[in-house]
C-alpha cells in the first residue's frame, strides 16, 4: 500500500510546493509593485538602476542584437536561395528582429547579468543582515530595495531593445549588401515596406514584461537568500534560471496576444 500511495505523495508534494512557490512570487511582485507606485521614491537610487541595468547592459546587448542580424542574413540567404526568393531576406531579418529576436535575447542577457548581480547584492544583503537594519531604521526595504529596481528594469529594457533593433537591422544589411551582393536601395526599400508599427510596439512590450520579470527573479531571490555563501550562490543561480525561463514563456503569451 505504502508502495502505491508513495509517488502519489510525493507528486502532490511537489504541486502543492509549485503553486506555493507561485503564491509567495504573486505577493512579492504585488507588494513590490505597490510601493513602486506609492510615494516617496528614492530618485537617486533609481538613477542608479538605470545606469546599472540600462546603460552597463547595452554592449552586452548592442553585439548580441549586431551579430544575430548578421548570422540571420546569412542563414535566410542560404535557405531562401534554394527557391530563388533571396529577396525576402530584408524582410525576415526586420520582422524576426523586431518581434522576436531583440526582445528575447536582449531579456536573456540582461537576466544574465543583471539578475544575477541583483540576486547577489540583495543576498548579500540578507546574510549580513543588512535588510534587518534598515529595518530598524524604519526603512521599508521594498521601498528601499525593490522598487527602485523594479522600475529600472520596467522602463530601461524597452530603450535597449529599441537600440538592439537598429543594431540588428544593421547587422543584417552590412551582410546583406557587402557579402550577399544586395543593392542598398533595394534593401531598405523591402525592410521600411514590410515593417509596420505593431511589430515594434509588440517587441517593446515584450520587454517592458521581460525587464519585470528579470528584476523582480533577482530581487525575489535575492531577498529570500538562504544563509553563508551556498546560500546567496544559489539565489543567484536561481533567478538567472527562473527568469530566463519566464522570458520564454511570456515570450509564447505576448506573440499569442499580439499575432494570433
């Protein structure tokens, strides 16, 4: 009997432990959201997070987004040429960086990045007992910690993704033209023709999502570190993971939303 029950414990286990994990997330994002909108806000420490996630992250995503739009330029090229419609390389190279490509790689990075310095500084944090002090002091730490970097990342990514899409387009048009052989008016002529408006808006709020979801993973585990080292190390480790497999999944609700 014990044999039978045991999987059907340990699965129930788990759900229960996911869900419970889903609920402690919801609050923390509720709660950090909350103090986000509510005033006083820490303008310096705002600034801060702008420069942190928004201006330190754009090389990482500037050669991410150029090198992409080049390797996407030579692959359309490949496969497009095989029914004599190289033609439609410019407008592949546009519509996949815009939509898809940008945001995507751009939230990955910054995951990379920044979550992880997120997860280790408020985790640090946590193991010298730094966030009890501003307790003390009567400091809110999620108006302190949290809202500041919640907002960054909500408002900088957008910007980032916006570059990386001219970084890409370009990518693929300096391949296009100086080693596929392209005319240059005929070039941008496919690329301005088929990009429309919704293709760059729906790409910005895809990272305007992703910026939330990468701060709000390194802030969420950061601030829940276990103690010693192991644990701020696993706080980092988790919130690059979790929230590189939330860019994923938002990445499939948003498209669905947007192109369906």
């Amino acid at each position: 009997m014990n044999a039978i029950l045991e999987p059907i414990q340990t699965t129930g286990r788990t759900v229960m432990q996911f869900f419970a994990s889903i609920g402690r997330i919801s609050s923390f994002a509720g709660k950090g959201l909350y103090h986000a909108v509510l005033p006083p806000i820490y303008w310096r420490l705002l600034f801060r997070q702008f420069i942190q996630i928004g201006y330190y992250s754009l090389p990482v995503v500037g050669l991410t987004t150029l090198f992409t739009g080049m390797v996407l330029a030579l692959q359309s090229y490949t496969g497009f040429s095989r029914f004599s419609a190289e033609g439609a390389v410019a407008t592949v190279v546009v519509l996949s960086v815009t939509r898809e490509l940008a945001p995507v790689l751009a939230g990955l990075m910054v995951a990379g990045r920044v979550g992880a310095s997120i997860a280790a500084e408020i985790g640090t944090m946590r193991v010298t007992e730094q966030i009890d002090a501003l307790n003390t002091l009567s400091t809110n730490p999620y108006k302190y910690l949290i809202a500041p970097r919640l907002i960054a990342g909500i408002l900088t990514l957008p910007i980032l993704v916006l570059i990386g899409d001219i970084i890409g387009i370009l990518g693929g048009y300096i391949v296009s033209i100086y080693s596929l052989g392209f005319a240059p008016e005929n070039y941008l002529r496919n690329t301005w023709e088929y990009l429309e408006a919704m293709d760059v808006i729906s790409g910005l709020v895809k990272a305007s999502v992703f910026g939330f979801l990468v701060t709000l993973m390194g802030c969420y585990h950061g601030y829940n570190s276990g103690r010693g080292a192991q644990g701020v190390g696993s706080a980092t480790t988790n919130a690059v993971v979790s929230a590189s497999i939330l860019i994923l999944i938002f990445n499939f609700i948003i498209t669905k939303i947007f192109f369906s």
